[in-house]
C-alpha cells in the first residue's frame, strides 16, 4: 500500500509539473499574441488620427478657398430665390415641376 501511495505521488507531481510547464509556455506565448496586437492597435489608432488631422484640414474653409482661388477661379453664383435654381431635366425634375405647379396653384 505504501508503494502505491508512493508511485501516486511522483507520478502526480510528475504530471504536475509537467502540466505547470506547459501552461507557463502557453502563458507566455499568449502574451507575446497580446503584445503583437496591442501595437497593431496603436498603429491604426496612429493612423485614424493622422486621416482625421488630415480631413480637417483638407475641409477647412479657409483651405477650399485657397486652392479654389489657386487653381479653379470659381465665383459665387447669387441665389435670390431657391425657385430660381434650374435642375436638370430628369423624372426627378419633372416630378419636381409638377409639384412647383400645384404648389403655384395653391398660393
């Protein structure tokens, strides 16, 4: 019986230590996944700032100014009226007409 309990023994603590070992090893590779992807996270975060920093920049007013006076030239046009906006001749505009022209009617 003593030589049972014995070899109970060593072999648990064999196995025990075995099992320890193993789990250490899969510890330290499951932190170095976490490490990996921690940086990878700071890199897109990094990357989110610089397009946000960049985008409001780029929609700056004084910005679009800048390059339409540099490049393009465009004028303001002076809208008196939202009626005096033309649209294109489409189902969309047609539907538009019809619906100015009831509204006419109306007023």
């Amino acid at each position: 019986m003593m030589r049972f309990f014995t070899l109970f023994i060593i072999i648990f603590s064999v196995s025990g230590t075995v099992w320890s070992m193993w789990l250490s090893s899969e510890l330290k590779n499951e932190e170095a996944r976490l490490k990996i992807i921690k940086s990878k996270i700071i890199e897109i975060d990094e990357k989110i700032r610089l397009a946000e920093a960049e985008w409001s920049f780029i929609t700056n007013p004084k910005h679009i100014e800048y390059l339409n006076n540099k490049y393009l030239k465009l004028k303001t046009i002076p809208i008196n009226d939202i009626t005096s906006i033309k649209t294109k001749d489409t189902i969309l505009s047609k539907k538009l007409d019809k619906y100015n022209k009831i509204l006419k009617e109306i007023n």
